[in-house]
C-alpha cells in the first residue's frame, strides 16, 4: 500500500493499528536475554482486528488474541486467533434496527481474563466468549442463563475472596446493572443500580467494603446511533459523580460523590482508608483522566489523560480531587493481587509525541520511575505477573508486547517491576506485528 490512500483511512486502520489477516503459529522462538522459568503460563491480549479490513470505529474491529505461551524458560509458542463470533462469521449485530438487544452477539474484543477455570473474551456490549487455552473459541458464556445484562471488558476479581464482580451498562433501563459472582463461578447477585441517564461506563473499581461506579457526563446520543457511529457524547449539563455501593449487601444503591466533569476509561486501583476503629472512613480512587471526551464527535481520541487521585470522605459525603503527574499515561494496572487494596505501586503506558515509556508510579510517595523505549519502540499495556515468594507487591515482571515502527516488528518483553529503567530481562521476537490493542492477562498454569 502506498503512503497516499493509506492516509485517508481512520487511525485505527493505519500503520500499527491496521489489522494482520493471518491466523498462525510459530513453536520454538528464539529469546533475548533469559526468560524466567518461574514464568510458567500464558499471556494472552485482546484487540480489534476487523476480519474485512474494515471498522466504523477503533472499538468495532473483530475481537483477536495474540497468545505467547511461556514454561521452563522457553518461548513453547505463539499464535494468533480471532474470536469466533457471530459478529464475525455472520455478520450479526448486537443492535437491531428495530432498536432490539441481542447480547448473544458481540465482537469480544477488549479484554481476556480468568476466572474459576474459565477464560473469557469481552467487549461491553455483549455477553462474554469462553475460549479454550489453545484459543480456540468455546462459545458464548452467559453463567448458566443467569446472566441478563452486558457484561464490562474490566470485571474486578477480589484477591480476597476470589470473586468477580462486573457490571453490564445500556441505553434503555435498567441503564447499570451490577453483578457478582463467587469464587465458584456462579453469578450469585444482580443489582439494577439508579442512574439518571444512559452514559458509556467502560471500567469500575473495587475495595475491600465497596463497589465503586462512575457515572461521568459521555452520554448515549440516539442520533449517533442511526449513523452507525459510536453513540456517545460529551453532555455538559449531565455532571459527573462516583457511587459507592458496600459490597455482599443485597438491594442497596450507592451513595453517590459529586467530581469535577470528566472522563475516565480506566482506573489504576481503589483501595478503603481505615480509622482507628476499623471502620472505614475514606475511599481512595487512582485513575486515568480525561478532562473531557468526545465534545464534537466520537472517532478521535486527545491525548490528555493523566494520573489522578480522588478521595472520599465518606461521613462528609465529599470528593477531593488532584493529579499526581503530569504525564500523559493510559492502561494503568497494579498486581492483581492488589486489587481492591492498598497498593503503593502501579504502572501505565505513557506514548505521547515521542515519549514510548512504561512508567512505574509509587503512588503514595509520589515518586516514578520508567522503562524508556526510544523514539522508534511502543510499548502496550503492561500485565505485572509476581516473582515466585514475592514479599513485596512490585516484586515480579512486567509483561507486554513492543511495536517497532522502523521495521514494522513486534516482540513480547519482560522488564523487572523493581528495576523498570534496567535493560528487559528478556526480549522475544515475533513472527508477526502485533496490532496495538487493548487488555490483557496472564494466566497462570
Ligand atoms: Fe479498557
């Protein structure tokens, strides 16, 4: 493809973010540097990569995932695999043009997660798909029948209790729904939860004591919808607030804490501020912020969004807000086995005009610290997978893959939590790029 038509396409369709048409396999790559043989599982990350070359909007291409399966030191395979959807080998849609809802279809793109043995692509539109470990598609997954709303890309499970909990959001009401579901894998409690509109609520948090939502002013805009765009927009008369609900109580809504408008798509962490007594008297969000999104229209991303932190008084019923940097940053992420809980470390990708880093946050002191990969080298999310006997929450890797647009490659790298500006403790070249994407997981063995 010359330079020239490729400069009309959208920007997800150019350059890295263009989809690869080959579904393949490589067994037996070759590793720079020593992969930890303790690293014994499989990372897997969900993209849009539509199958015809074509999508309306970044968040519409078919859902695929780049899989690297890692055991005793060896790069055992990788491959690549598009969901099997109906979206995909029919051409259905989630929204029919009478307006009806079919969660059965979806493009299950977003996000892959684990949770009581099973592996689920999502997308917030649409009921999860289970995948097998070899990637194959299983099919769709609705938590035996129980489960009747959409189901978010970003489900929270509790290091605690081994819970999930997720919520579904939609244009017609109920427009929140809440969801939990034990460590068994059964869907146990479902909430309508009371919102004044239909707004795009992409990620939620947990603590501990609470469930945390945010109701932020990107609102569904019905004539978007029949243009075939993505049908949100920014409503400066919605306001914004964030609801904390207690978790394990059924029928209680959340008290909601007015914020200063904006948008958010990611929260790093949340975590309960305990009293002398025990009870819990603050809660602490740690987010990405946008300062506004989608005002004209709904296909362009700014990149604005900085590390953010809100505090909750809960017996004032007030939201203090600040920055806690001035970088740009996106895909925050802590250990997993931080979730819900006081984290002092958490990471992101920072790729803004040159800067291609992951930075490192030590989100209390206030202190960071990067991986830099030059000018040429973009970085992706980073999945932070612990050392065996960790005693310290950064005490592990982070995992990604790296694009190089010199060559147009891409590998899967390993850098060390503890030390990230240090050279990667490994580095594996792939055998295909790797379109940028989304969410992903590591999956233990
Ligand atoms: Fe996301």
């Amino acid at each position: 493809m010359t330079d020239k038509p490729e400069k009309k396409l959208p920007f997800h369709l150019r350059g890295n973010y263009a989809p690869v048409m080959d579904e393949i396999d490589a067994t037996d790559l070759a590793v720079i540097g020593t992969l930890p043989p303790e690293l014994d599982g499989r990372y897997f990350r969900n993209g849009a990569n539509p199958q015809s070359g074509f999508s309306p909007h970044w968040f519409a291409g078919d859902g695929m995932i780049h899989g690297i399966r890692l055991r005793e030191g060896k790069a055992e395979w990788y491959r690549n695999r598009w969901v099997q959807t109906r979206a995909l080998n029919e051409g259905a849609r989630s929204i029919g043009k009478d307006g009806s809802v079919d969660r059965t279809v979806g493009v299950a793109n977003t996000h892959v997660v684990e949770h009581a043995g099973k592996i689920l692509a999502v997308v917030e539109s649409s009921f999860p798909h289970e995948l097998s470990p070899e990637l194959e598609t299983i099919g769709v997954y609705d938590f035996d029948g129980k489960l009747e709303s959409a189901m978010t890309a970003h489900p929270k499970m509790c290091p605690v209790t081994g819970e999930m909990h997720f919520f579904g959001y939609a244009f017609t009401a109920p427009y929140l729904t809440y969801n939990r579901v034990d460590a068994n894998g059964v869907l146990v409690q479902s909430e309508a939860i009371d919102v004044p509109g239909p707004t795009m609520i992409h990620d939620f948090s947990i603590t501990e004591s609470h469930v945390i939502f945010m109701d932020l002013p990107v609102i569904f805009d019905f004539e978007l919808a029949m243009k075939g765009s993505m049908p949100y927009r920014w409503d400066d008369d919605y306001g914004a607030r964030v609801g904390v609900m207690p978790r394990g109580v059924a029928g209680v809504q959340p008290t909601w804490f007015d914020v200063e408008p904006c948008y958010v798509f990611h929260p790093m962490n949340s975590f309960d501020v305990k009293g002398d007594d025990g009870s819990v008297n603050q809660i602490v969000i740690d987010t990405a912020r946008y300062p506004e999104l989608w005002r004209q229209e709904s296909t362009t991303f700014k990149n604005d969004s900085k590390l953010h932190r809100w505090t909750l008084d809960l017996a004032k019923g007030t939201a203090s807000e600040r920055a806690l940097d001035d970088r740009t940053i996106e895909f925050p992420r802590v250990a997993d086995d931080r979730v819900g809980l006081h984290n002092d470390v958490g990471y992101a990708v920072a790729t803004f005009e040159d800067q291609n880093s992951i930075v490192r946050y030590d989100v209390n002191s206030g202190a960071s610290a990067e991986h830099d990969f030059g000018n040429t080298r973009i970085p992706g999310e980073a999945v932070f997978v612990p050392r065996d006997g960790a005693t310290t929450e950064d005490d592990g890797y982070l995992l990604m893959y790296v694009y190089d647009k010199t060559d147009e490659t891409s590998e899967f790298v390993v850098l060390d939590a503890q030390n990230i500006a240090a050279q990667p403790v490994a580095r594996v070249p792939l055998p295909q790029r790797i379109p940028f994407g989304f969410h992903g997981s590591w999956i233990a063995d």
